[in-house]
C-alpha cells in the first residue's frame, strides 16, 4: 500500500488547524460572554457591576482594604468592569495602572486614558458597590508613599521614576458627589 504524501499533509493540516482553532474560539466565547456579565472574569474585562449593596456613604475606615488583594472598578464610559489591584494610605485609596508604555498600552489598556478623561465609576469591594471619582496622580509627596504601599502589599516594584515616565498611572479614588464630581 502506497501512502499519498499530499492527503497525508492535507490531513495533518486539518489535525493541526482544528486542534489551534478550538482554544482560540473557546477564548473568543468567553470574551463576548465577559463583556454581558455582572463583573469581570479573571483575565477578560467584564460588563456594568450591578450586583450587590450601593452604599452612597463613603467608608469613614477603610483599613480593611489593606487585607483585599484586588478590586473590581467600572468606569461609565464605556460600562466595561475589570479587576485592579488597591492601597489604603491615611484613609485615602489609591488604585495603579503599569505597563503604559509602548504596544500594550496602545492596544490593550484603554481605560487608564478613558478615566482619566472622565473619572466617575463604580468600585466593588467585598460584594459593595461605590459610585466614585478618579484622579490621575501625577506628581506631589504623596507618588513615593503610594509606591512604596504597592510594593509592599504586591511585592512588585512600583517607583515614583516610572510614574515620572508614564509607565506606571496612579488614582486616587474619591467617592462621587450626585453632579458626577468627586465630593
């Protein structure tokens, strides 16, 4: 029996095609679906938190954050949620942004930009939701402490030189009066 060499690389062609275009539909599913649902998921941003208690008084403590790994924020334009990392400094919270430098930034982290043309959102933190302001932090005494919390509590490398060259953002988070400003 002689074997075809060109139906044999057609048909490992096909086995090789099929066994690539099934993780890259099954991804593309589950970031159509992320985008409908109540929060992100791991790794795809997520649509409007709507579940869970809206709490309009600002915690007069939030040292609890300081035991939170990560948050969920949703800005109101676009309604897209995702999943941050979150400090604590002198009652004030303070969220990051890194890698804003170069492609990844350009193409992939668009929210940074988008809060910080218009800051209002909503934060979730342990099933609570808040209606908040960001503020793009860009100088001033208060850059080397909230590094310094970041790379404490994350044990990554946060400096005030990579906020200076833009490649690392820095927001307060302000809770958001009824006008849509910070209160």
């Amino acid at each position: 029996m002689k074997l075809d060499s060109k139906a044999v690389v057609r048909y490992l062609a096909l086995v090789i095609g099929t066994l690539v275009l099934i993780p890259v539909v099954a991804l593309g599913a589950l970031a159509i679906s992320s985008r409908s649902s109540d929060g992100p998921s791991v790794i795809f941003s997520g649509g409007p938190l709507e579940s869970g208690e809206l709490v309009t008084d600002w915690e007069s403590d939030w040292s609890f954050v300081r035991g939170v790994r990560t948050f969920e924020l949703q800005l109101l334009n676009p309604p897209r949620s995702r999943t941050l990392w979150i400090v604590e400094i002198d009652g004030k919270l303070y969220l990051n942004s890194n890698y804003m430098g170069g492609l990844r930034e350009r193409y992939w982290k668009k929210w940074p930009a988008q809060a910080e043309e218009d800051g209002r959102g909503t934060m979730r933190i342990q099933g609570k939701r808040y209606p908040i302001m960001l503020t793009r932090i860009t100088s001033g005494p208060i850059i080397e402490q909230v590094t310094q919390a970041f790379t404490g509590k994350y044990r990554v490398e946060m400096t005030p030189a990579e906020v200076e060259a833009e490649t690392l953002w820095l927001f307060e988070i302000a809770p958001r009066n009824e006008n849509g400003g910070s209160s």
